[in-house]
C-alpha cells in the first residue's frame, strides 16, 4: 500500500496500525488462537456479562498503550477512535487523555430512541469508569471521509473496525492523514 506520508511519521502509525491486526489475529474464530477477545456472539461463551465486556474493552485499550511503549502519548493529546461503535474503548481513553472522539457512522443522536448519551454514563458508572462529558465527543462521521483537518490528532486508533469499512486502505489513508 502506497501512503503519502514522510517518512519520519510511518513507524509510529505502522506500529498502530500492527497492533490493530495483532487483535485481529488474536479474535479471528478458527484460527487456533484463544477466542477470548470476541466480543461479538463468536466466543466460545456466548453469555453477555456487562462487567466482563467492559474488562475486555479496558485490557484492549491497556495492552494497546503498552505495546505503543516508546512512543508516548501526553495526558493532553487530542485522540481519535475510528470506527469507535458505542464507545467502549473510547471512554477509557477518555479517562486517560483530555480530549477523546468516538468516530462512527452510528446516529448516537437517535440512538436508543436518543437515550443513548445517558444510558450510555449511566452504564458506564455501574462499571465504575468515570470520565468528564466534556473530554468525550461522539462524531458521527465515515472512516472513509474524516471531516477533520490534516495533522488534528496527536493519536488515532481503531479496534476491530477495519472489517466492517468498505475501504479499509482508504480509511487508512484518512486515519494518517489526521494524525500528528
């Protein structure tokens, strides 16, 4: 894949974009690897628990910055969760950083007959994560297309996106192309 991009900003990106399909490998169902990471109906134990749902959410959001290591990222970076779906691993990272979009093609608006924002913190308190409404914002925007400028983003990241965007490479693109 060509990426229009200096050299000196690759690796960091690379490095992101490898852990994104290190997790994939990880929840691919018949690949011989543990099924624990699935969090859609394909686990071997398919019965919903919230609290474990959102210890998964947080193990990915914690391996994530672990694996990133050198590459450190302030407590006030701007970051960016592509194809962040209901904003389960938005809302830790918007307990670490001041300023987190969870960007998906969702309506959060109309979502949950426009219960969603409350049902949403109200979920996320019974699990014990708090974050500031303020340094979490829903964008409901196409991977495809990201309405920000260039460069906006200190940090961008995705978890199990990439599958369910009709151009992943494109989405890429878009991805690098507002990251710092």
């Amino acid at each position: 894949m060509d990426v229009e991009k200096p050299a000196s900003r690759l690796p960091r990106f690379f490095h992101q974009w490898r852990i994104l399909f290190a997790e994939e490998s990880v929840a691919r169902p018949g690949s011989g690897a543990a099924t624990k990471h699935r969090d859609d109906g394909d686990s071997v134990n398919s019965t919903y628990s919230e609290s474990a749902d959102f210890k998964q959410h947080k193990e990915y959001v914690d391996d994530m910055l672990v694996n990133l290591g050198s590459h450190t990222i302030l407590p006030s970076a701007r970051v960016l969760d592509v194809g962040g779906g209901e904003g389960m691993h938005a809302c830790f990272l918007a307990q670490r950083f001041d300023l987190c979009y969870c960007l998906d093609i969702k309506e959060y608006q109309t979502l949950y007959e426009g219960e969603y924002f409350r049902l949403f913190t109200e979920k996320c308190a019974r699990n014990g994560v708090i974050f500031g409404s303020d340094n979490l914002q829903f964008i409901e925007c196409d991977a495809m297309d990201i309405l920000f400028r260039d460069s906006y983003f200190d940090f961008v990241t995705s978890f199990n996106a990439m599958e369910h965007i009709p151009d992943p490479e494109k989405a890429l693109t878009e991805m690098i192309r507002v990251t710092k």
